[in-house]
C-alpha cells in the first residue's frame, strides 16, 4: 500500500486523510502516531520530513473539539527559502 499511497498523494489533505483512516481501522498504528507523529508520518509515506516541519495529533473525545486553521497567506522568509528549494512549507 505504501507505493500506492506515495504516489496518490498530492496535498496534506490526502495524508492527514490517509492518517485518520488508518488510526481508525488499527488502534497499535493510532497509539504509534499519537506517541511519534513525525516518525509514523515518514515511515507510513516513505518520505523524509525537514526539520522545520513539526506534526502534531489531537485525539478528540466527547468532551473536546479541535479546530485546526490553516496557515496565514502570508510566507516568512523562512517558509519563502523552502518554497524556493521546491520545499513545501505548509
């Protein structure tokens, strides 16, 4: 599945898709992801993330919701030199 799934992948979108469904079918993948959510991340997709990207899993209960918003339209420099090294900063 991992070739597959590289390869359908084009936004964040597609893999936090890809995240919530598998930590819904398999609870020893969910407790992984919740403990190291950098390392699952990269070992699920096969990629390699910067140091500058940090992931960060919220487990919702009946008594706790998330909003997650996206990133401001404005770019920092340091998200501009990533962009510029064909790196993606969101």
């Amino acid at each position: 599945m991992q070739a597959q799934t590289q390869t359908a992948l084009k936004t964040a979108s597609d893999m936090h898709a890809v995240l919530v469904e598998k930590s819904l079918e398999d609870s020893e993948f969910r407790q992984r992801l919740i403990a190291d959510p950098k390392g699952v991340t990269s070992e699920e997709f096969g990629i390699t993330l910067p140091d500058a990207i940090e992931i960060q899993v919220h487990e919702s209960d009946k008594y706790t919701f998330h909003v997650s918003l996206p990133p401001s339209n404005e770019l920092d420099e340091e998200q501009l030199e990533m962009i510029a090294a064909g790196l993606c900063c969101c």
